[in-house]
C-alpha cells in the first residue's frame, strides 16, 4: 500500500501540478473595474497597444505601451504575421512580461481593426509561452468613459531575457489548412459579403472563402459600444455555427490573420474549445495561388 500511495504522489508531482501551474489566474475578458481594483496586482502587466502619440495623451496608471505593429508585421508579402520566436521572445522580454506575469492587454475599439488588435495580440502571447493574458473589455475608451484614473507619465519596463517556448500548434500554414478541407471545421470570421464573394479587399487577389469554410464574423462578437457580448450569446453563435464539440479542431481565418483572432481567442479562451488553430496568412495568401479553390456565390459550406 506504501509503494502505490508513493506511485499516487509521484504521479501528481509530474502530471497535476504542471497543469495546475499553467491554470488561467485572470479572466480572458478582463472588466475595467477588476483592472482597478488589481492595479497593484504584484504580476500584473498592462500592454497598452495603441500608437505612441495616444499612449502619452494619456494611459492607465503604470502601463507599458508596445504598438500593435511590434506584435504583427509585414513579412513576405503579407501582412500582421507573426515576427520570428526570437524576434518575438525579445519584444516580450523588453516589455518586462516573464511567463508567469499576469497580462493585460489594452487596447482601443474606435473601428472594427481596433476591437480585434487586443485578442490578436493575447494570442501571440500565449503562442509564446504566456498564459495568463487577458484584454480589457472596451478598451480604453470605456477605462475613459468611466472617469478612471489616467497618467501622462510614461512607464519604461525593466527588460528581462524572456525564455519562450513557442506552441506551433496556434498556427497553421497554407499546406495545412489544405490538407484539412472536409476534415476540419473551417471558420471565415469576415463579414457575410466578403464570405458570399460579392466584396474584397484591394489585397486579396481572388474573392470568395475557402472550401467548406462556414461563416462566423469576429465583429459580431461585440456590442456596438466596443465590449464583449455575454458569454451566452457568443456560446450561442458558436455553437450554432460549428455545434457543440469542444474536442473538434476549428481552423480560423480572415484577410490577413487579424480579424480572425477575435473569435479565435474567444472560443478557445472564453468558451473552452480544445483546439483552435489560426491560418495566419489567411485569404491574402490562399488567393495568391490559382491551384487553391475559392467558392463563390453560395451560402452552402461545401
């Protein structure tokens, strides 16, 4: 009975406590008076991504600004990709964010890009190795509208050498993705036209979605004053569109990787879907090569 009670324990050692260490110590979707009463929280990191010249105009006390364009850049044609880990890993490091910190992404939610900067960049985060990131609901618009309090002192964070170890399983490339058609639950989170086919953008070669993507658009996860809608109504889209199992890989995409990450973040943070991936190069690279197909005109997934 000894040895097996030794063998219980040594096998929490090894497979519990880890995951209990991983465990979320914030919410995903922050509120802006739990930010208030936690400002002092001795691990909290507020990452103010906004541009620089709105950072000085005015900031929540003790913040750090990294612009949204540090976290996702121009490469090789395409835009809001990911930069290299090491690329990465220093950026995170710079800001002072250790794998345990708690996170804060703050953000602003004047235009549809706006809403979705703050979960792009909490899911860059954790592809890095930190888990414990959540956004602010409604940004710093509601954090101003509220009347909370505002420094124009900038905060310089002391850099540490940030170890990451990047989860590559986020992401998936366009070889993936079309390896996957038929066989993973493919998401099109941009709005109904762009998915119909009617309507592109200038970047995108081609118009039309991915075989067998259904539709799911990110904007539709917020209220028009820029906050989440409640965890009710987003399990009620989600579960509408791609049902109820939460073990089914769920490969999301947009125009470019930006947009899709709102409902990325959401169902694999808020609602608890077990394996949410991000086609990060999206239609602007899908429409890039002739031998890809594109659907058009037909509101059927296949």
């Amino acid at each position: 009975m000894r040895k097996i009670r030794l063998f219980c324990i040594l096998l929490a050692l090894v497979f519990i406590l880890p995951l209990a260490a991983l465990a979320r110590e914030i919410a995903p979707v922050v509120s802006t008076d739990w930010l208030e009463k936690n400002l002092s929280h001795p691990k909290l990191i507020m990452v103010d991504i906004r541009k620089v010249e709105e950072y000085k105009e005015g900031h929540i006390p003790n913040s750090i600004n990294v612009f949204y364009g540090t976290w996702a850049i121009k490469k090789k044609g395409l835009d809001n990709e990911l930069p290299e880990d090491d690329d990465l890993f220093d950026i995170i490091g710079s800001a002072g964010i250790k794998n345990d910190s708690v996170v804060v992404v703050v953000g602003k939610t004047d235009a549809t890009p706006d809403l979705v900067n703050a979960p792009r960049v909490a899911w860059t985060l954790m592809y890095a190795g930190v888990p414990n990131v959540g956004v602010l609901d409604g940004g710093m618009n509601k954090w101003v509208k509220e009347k909370k309090a505002i420094s124009t002192e900038a905060v310089k964070p002391k850099a540490i050498e940030f170890k990451g170890k990047a989860n590559k399983g986020m992401f998936l490339t366009k070889d993936g993705v079309g390896g996957r058609i038929g066989k993973s639950t493919i998401v099109d989170t941009r709005m109904p036209d762009f998915y119909f086919g009617v309507v592109k953008l200038d970047f995108v070669e081609r118009a039309g979605r991915i075989q067998s993507a259904v539709s799911l658009p990110s904007p539709w996860i917020f209220i028009k004053e820029g906050t989440f809608k409640s965890k009710e109504d987003l399990e009620a889209m989600a579960s509408g569109v791609i049902g109820k199992d939460m073990s089914k890989e769920i490969i999301v995409y947009c125009d470019t990787g930006r947009l899709c990450k709102g409902w990325g973040f959401v169902l694999r943070e808020v609602l608890g879907y077990k394996n949410v991936i991000s086609y990060d190069g999206s239609s602007q690279e899908w429409s890039k090569d002739p031998n890809l197909p594109m659907v058009k005109y037909s509101w059927q997934c296949n």
